[in-house]
C-alpha cells in the first residue's frame, strides 16, 4: 500500500485499518492526533510527540506504517483533508460541472457504487462488530441524534432498532429543544450520533453532553472526522463522494443497512418474536385476538 495508490482515503481511515498492528507508544500517539483531528498533525513533528508523551522517532515510525514517504508526506495529506472539510456545495459544484450531453444517470451508478465499496474496505470489521454489540445489548437503552440532513439516518436506523429491541429513542433534528433528551443519560446508555460536513455545532455538543455524563458514543461520520469522533467510543466512517455538489448520503445508508441486518442475525430469535409481535399489531389482532380498529367511516347504502 502506497500514499498514491491510496490518494482517497485519509489518515483518520488508515489509522483505524492498521490499529492492531499498532505499538502502546504508537497508539498514545494516534490518541493524540484524534483528540484534535487533523489540527494536531500539522504542527511540528516534536509537538505531536510532546502531545502524545513519546519520542519523535516513535512518530516517524508511524507515519511510516502509514505508508508516507515522510512527516512532510504526511502533513500534506492532512492539509488536504482540511481543504476538503471546508469546501462548500458551491465550490464542489465548480469541481463536478458535468457537460449538457453526460450521461449522468451512469455516471451517478458508477460513482455511488464505487464510494460503497470504498467504504466498506475502509471500515474494519472489530469496530463495526462493536457498534453492532453496543446497539444490541437490550439492557443498555439506545438513543440516536442527527443534524439537518444526517437526522433521515438516524430516523431510519431508530425506526429498524424500535421493531428488534426496547428502549430506543430518536431525538429529531427538528426538536426546539434536543438538550432536555440528554438529561437523563447514564453509563448505561448508548448514543447513536450521525454528524458528516459541513458539521452541525448543536450536534456536536449534544454529542459532547452525552460523553460528559458517562454514555458511550457511536459516532458515524465522514473520512475527515466530525470533532465529535474526539470523543466516540466507536467511529464509523462511510465516504461523501457524489456526482453533484452535495456530499451522498447513499454510502452511509448502505453502512446503516448493514447494521441493521447485523443486529437482525445478532438478535436473533428475540428479534424475531418482537417483530412478529409488531406484525400481529400492526395487522389488528394481539395473540389472536381482534384488535380495536379505527376506520374511515363507510358510505351509507
């Protein structure tokens, strides 16, 4: 694996792929970086290892793992995840002006399915499995937060974990006021929260709330790392790459899809008995029984 082959997946992806081949000192020093992404990688190479309680030789090292040819290597790569971040729709949208004639309905096919594939080789499996595990422990209530956009995401994964399990809450992004969701939150809560670019502050800080009174925090997310992956438990990236302007939600459902049918298989048969039951309600009968139904009145004779 080189820097060039692997021009479209950023430093935060790499780390994760290679962090069971990692040394203690070499995971004080990706603890370092993340607390801070990708700010405290473009300081000097000493900073970074001041940060981090290790040698600059130890941080060379890593870079080198990561397939850079230097820390210069390195930071160039960083430097350009922080351009990406900030680029708005209108700038993307200069970048990806296609011709009248173009074939954009083919183009969108390849360019999705690519960015699907892309996201999946790039999220390893143990932290995948993890979020899966955390989501499915019934004893532990699940609560899931979005932003403007990222909200569909967390409504569609909550709307799925209602029907296989209890004690799931999705906090929309349309509440007036989502702090008072976070009130009760305890060790034993897991927090669910979707936050991709241009990243959303009031998310953000809930996510922070959510930390700070001890609940583990699953963060899903792009490449470049919403801040809230500074304090996640769990980081699940899925790539933006898109044929418009606007960054695609389509990789990110297509990785909401997956855990959902990994909770399926994990659940297992209480999934099944809780879904049957959902069905047995939703059709009107309750154990066999018929149900009370609300109708629309019937026309007279």
């Amino acid at each position: 694996m080189t820097a060039e082959a692997n021009g479209d997946v950023t430093v935060a992806e790499r780390l994760q792929l290679l962090r069971d081949e990692l040394t203690p000192a070499e995971r004080r020093v990706v603890r370092a970086l993340m607390a801070d992404y990708p700010v405290a990688g473009l300081g000097p190479v000493a900073k970074l290892a001041a940060a981090a309680g290790v040698s600059a030789p130890t941080v060379v090292r890593l870079v080198t793992k990561l397939s850079f040819e230097g820390y210069a290597d390195f930071q160039q790569s960083l430097k350009s995840e922080v351009s990406a971040r900030l680029s708005s729709p209108l700038e993307m949208h200069a970048l990806r002006l296609g011709s009248a004639g173009e074939d954009v309905l083919g183009r969108t096919e390849q360019v999705m399915c690519d960015a699907i594939r892309s996201s999946f080789a790039t999220l390893p499996a143990a932290e995948f499995d993890h979020a899966v595990r955390l989501l499915c422990e019934p004893r532990r209530p699940v609560t899931l937060i979005g932003g403007r956009f990222s909200t569909t995401l967390a409504e569609y994964l909550g709307g799925h974990l209602e029907m296989l399990r209890p004690s799931v809450r999705i906090v929309s992004a349309a509440s007036a006021d989502r702090t008072n969701a976070m009130l009760d939150l305890t060790k034993r809560d897991v927090v669910a929260v979707f936050d991709y670019r241009r990243y959303q502050h009031d998310t953000i800080r809930l996510a922070g709330i959510a930390k700070q009174q001890g609940a583990t925090v699953i963060a899903f997310t792009d490449p470049y790392l919403s801040p809230i992956a500074a304090q996640a438990d769990v980081i699940l990236t899925s790539s933006l790459r898109s044929p418009s302007a606007f960054g695609a939600m389509t990789p990110s459902l297509a990785l909401v899809e997956a855990v959902i049918a990994a909770a399926i298989v994990r659940l297992g048969e209480s999934a099944r008995a809780r879904m049957a039951r959902y069905d047995r309600l939703h059709a009107g009968t309750v154990d066999g029984t018929e149900a009370t139904r609300w109708a629309l009145p019937q026309p007279s004779p």
